[in-house]
C-alpha cells in the first residue's frame, strides 16, 4: 500500500533535520536527502519547490519542536523542577546538533533566515508567558514586561546554549543558568 504524501513529506523533513544536526545547512544537497529518504529527487521538488524551501520548512520543524519542548518544561507545579528541566533541554540542545543546525540556519538563506527569526521571536514569546506562570504560582508578579522576559530568558539560553555547543565547562554555565533565574527573582514583586 502507498504512504499517504504527508508521510513522505515528514520523512523528507526529519532526514533534512537529522543532516542539519550533522552537517549545518551548508552541508545538505538535494541528492544526498533523496538518496537518504529513498525517494527521487523529484519527489523533493513536488513537496518542496526549492532547496530553500525545503531547509525553511525543516527549520520551521525543528525550531517548533523546540518551542514545545521548552513550554513543557517550564509547565511544572515547581520552580525547581522547572529550572532542572529546562537546563536539560539546554545541556540536550547543545549535545544533539541543536546549535550547529540554527547556526547555520541563522545565516543561511532569506526565506530561511526570516524563518528563524520569527520562530525565534515566538520562542521569546512563549517563554516569556511560561516565566510569567511560574512567577504568579509564586506569588510573584513581574515588575517588567513579558516579552522583556522572554526576550531575557531566551538571549541566555541562546548564549549558553552555543557555549556549551563550543565545548566550555557544563557545571559552570549551569551555575550561571541558576543565576539568571535568581536575578528574575529580582525583577519581580508580591502581586
């Protein structure tokens, strides 16, 4: 029985997702996925039109994913556990390819690279609304904005991220990390 077309267009996202881990954008080709998903280079073109199209759809994908990783992590009863979890998904970034893909990603082409960004930009999003919960179950209310927040949270987690990814010290950054979210504490008073 034939996949349905969605199955072939996944297959060809998560291979795309796997290289991108690997190799960064620069190192994908069109002939290397279709031989990788076993399908005809035509194929990629049905599903996707372009090479850039295809490496958008994929870093919409992966950065999705990521988003809705974070947001569980930070959906906890416990500040703790919320600062444990999203310090794994930190450490797991920076060991599972996550920042040589948006690297790459980050500096590839236009419709990529507006990709990403926007995608970033929800992340802040996200994270800022998710920060914002985890204070108000403290009894706490943010003395600045949520997007400010976000936008904080996630240019550290960016930065620590891509400096774990460059091989500096785990028990550092992560001394730092707790940092950041004891200076939030700051940034905060009784609602």
């Amino acid at each position: 029985m034939p996949r349905p077309p969605t199955d072939v267009r996944d297959r060809i996202v998560s291979t795309v997702i796997r290289q991108l881990r690997a190799v960064g954008a620069g190192g994908i080709t069109l002939a290397g996925i279709a031989r990788e998903t076993a399908c005809a280079k035509g194929l990629l073109n049905y599903h996707f039109k372009t090479k850039a199209a295809l490496v958008s759809a994929s870093a919409e994908s992966i950065l999705r994913e990521r988003e809705e990783q974070w947001v569980r992590a930070l959906d906890v009863a416990s500040p703790e556990l919320a600062i444990s979890q999203s310090w794994h998904l930190v450490s797991l970034e920076a060991s599972s390819g996550f920042w040589r893909a948006w690297t790459s990603l980050a500096s590839a082409d236009k419709m990529t690279v507006r990709t990403v960004n926007i995608a970033t930009e929800r992340f802040s999003v996200s994270l800022g609304s998710s920060v914002e919960q985890i204070l108000k179950h403290m009894g706490l209310i943010p003395t600045v904005t949520r997007s400010e927040l976000g936008h904080l949270l996630a240019a550290v987690v960016q930065g620590l991220g891509l400096q774990l990814a460059a091989g500096a010290n785990p028990a550092h950054l992560e001394g730092a990390y707790a940092a950041l979210w004891a200076g939030l504490l700051g940034l905060t008073g009784p609602v």
